[in-house]
C-alpha cells in the first residue's frame, strides 16, 4: 500500500475490486440468508477473512455462534475442522503427535485438526491454558513443531474461536497475550422480538428458508481469498486516516495526551498490534464495499471489535459503572474525525 496514490489508480484498484468482490457478495449474502440478525458477527468473519487475521466471538449458548462459522464453512471450497474444547483436552488432541509404527520401526506423524483451512475452537475458554497456547501459536507463527519437525498450515488459514462469558461455571480466562493474536473480538447480542419470531418461523417451515442450491457451496475457493488478499493489503488509506488510526490506539495508553480525562479508567491500553489490525480490518470493510480507499467510517466501524479484548479497564472504572463498550464509546465519540 503506498503512501500516495493519484486518482486514475484509484480507480484502476477499484475495478480491480470488482473483479474479486463478487464471490464473497455472495458468500456474504449467503451468510444473511442463513443467520438471522447478527450483522456484526457475518461482516466480521469475512474481514477477518481478508485481513488475514482471527477472530473471537464470544456470546451466550444459542446465539448461532457455531452455525455461523458452518455456514462459512459451507460456502468456502476448503477444509474444515471443529474443536470441542474441553477441560481435559491436550495439546497433542490440537496440532497432532508422533506415532510409533512397529511394521516400520519408527516415529510417524499424526497432523491433528488444526491443520485445516478454517479451524472452529468452540468454547475455547473450557480448556487449560496449555491448550489454549497450543492453538494461539498456531495461529501466530502459521506453523506447528511436531517431535523436530515443523510443518505449515495451509494457506488460508483462519481460527474462529468461540467463547462463553467468563462469569460462566467451567471457564478460564484467556491472558490478554493471547487474547491479542486475535485480530476481532465480536460481542453477540440476543436476537429481537422481530428476530427471534423469524427464528421461529424457520424453524417451522413458516418463514423463507436459505437455498439448497449447491452451487451457493463453492462461492469461494482458497486462491480466490488469497487474491482478494492481496488487493485488500492495497487499498488506499489517506495519511490523514493513518494518522486517525494511531491516534485511536495511542489514546487507548494516554487518554489525558489526547484531552481526554481518562487515565484512571484505563489500567492497560492496546498494543502496536492493534494499530495493525485496525488500518487492515479498515481496508477490509472497504473491499467489501468495493471500494478502492478508505473512508474515516471503515475505522470507526472496525474500532470497538479490534479494541475491545486489547483494553483493560482499571477497578476504578468498575466502580463507576464503566465497561470497555462504554469506555470505547466515550473515546471514539471525542476524538476528532478526519
């Protein structure tokens, strides 16, 4: 992505764009037509998706969280792998072991389900935090060490783990250092009236139901998203937006530098990582715009899933009644848009 770019390329990434853009419209419209509500959960999975990063959705039982991630799983041409994660799970039940074979004498590898194009680890939260780590180096280094061997995961590669709130029985924290290799964090919400009667209704056969047409499970194949990579990490981000952008995140350590009275609030700000992931999930919600620049509200949209699990607020925020959602929104709302 360079720093300058004149209109007439502009315009040239833009139709580029457009050449790429229409399998994921349509694994997008899918998703739609197969989860109800939840916008910011589909729109989220398909910018992690471009921005090669991971995603955490965390949510009460029931809010389709798996069924989401199935759906992209079905409309995406590539190999899928679902963890239970459970208090008893080991590290070798995720990236694999060696296996001894008495016919020949040696060690061979077991690759274990990790090693797939999008990996779901449901409810991550129920397993010890070795396990945890297992996975999230995985998801950093995108590649796994077995015995002596390292072997790489397969391009694309894209974690979707799923988490119950941690006041629930059973749960473990996740450390903010892994919780920081997750590019989102999406928070579900319980589904309306209008929405929960048209749940309803589908599940009685009363309501539209998405199409059976097998041609809407081959939307995408793997070297599609890699292309559509590749354009999005070249979608125009104005220096003015940059400069937003770092703004946004240094606020989240030095409230006060920004005029913001809120240093007591925040005990630890987001890291360099953030700022990242913020300019990249930006420019992913311009492709799926199709758009070839960036806009001030790709970031403002973005903002509160790259930061939230990134931020931790201080006990006296929690006396005040303060969330990180309620922090955020005072943050966003004073500083200035470019």
């Amino acid at each position: 992505m360079s720093s300058t770019m004149t209109s007439a390329e502009i315009e040239q990434l833009s139709t580029e764009i457009q050449l790429v853009a229409p399998a994921f419209t349509r694994l997008r419209s899918h998703l739609g037509s197969v989860i109800v509500g939840q916008k910011d959960m589909l729109d989220g999975l398909l910018v992690a998706l471009l921005a090669d990063g991971h995603v955490l959705l965390e949510g009460l039982p029931g809010l389709a969280k798996t069924t989401a991630v199935s759906t992209l799983a079905d409309g995406f041409a590539a190999s899928f792998q679902r963890i239970q994660f459970t208090p008893d799970l080991l590290p070798a039940d995720v990236v694999g072991t060696l296996v001894y074979e008495p016919a020949e004498k040696n060690f061979t590898v077991r690759k274990g389900p990790v090693f797939a194009h999008l990996v779901l680890a449901d409810e991550i939260n129920r397993a010890p935090a070795k396990v945890q780590s297992a996975l999230l180096e995985a998801m950093q280094e995108r590649q796994v060490t077995i015995g002596t061997e390292t072997h790489p995961l397969p391009k694309p590669f894209l974690v979707m783990a799923t988490q119950n709130p941690i006041e629930q029985e059973g749960t473990y924290p996740l450390p903010e250092a892994q919780t920081d290799r997750f590019l989102l964090k999406i928070l579900l919400e319980p589904p309306s009236i209008e929405e929960e009667r048209e749940i309803l209704d589908r599940s009685m056969g009363a309501g539209p139901s998405p199409s059976g047409d097998p041609v809407g499970r081959a939307m995408l194949q793997p070297e599609e998203v890699l292309a559509a990579r590749a354009v999005t990490r070249r979608i125009y981000c104005d220096p003015r937006l940059r400069d937003y952008a770092v703004t946004i995140v240094q606020a989240t350590r030095n409230p006060s530098q920004f005029g913001l009275a809120m240093d007591a609030l925040i005990e630890v700000g987001a890291s360099p990582r953030a700022t990242l992931g913020l300019v990249a999930a930006a420019q992913a919600m311009a492709f799926l715009e199709g758009r070839g620049y960036c806009v001030p509200q790709d970031f403002k949209s973005v903002a509160p899933a790259i930061l939230r699990h990134r931020i931790r607020p201080s006990f006296e925020a929690e006396a005040e009644g303060l969330d990180v959602e309620a922090i955020l929104e005072r943050l966003l709302g004073h500083l200035p848009v470019p």
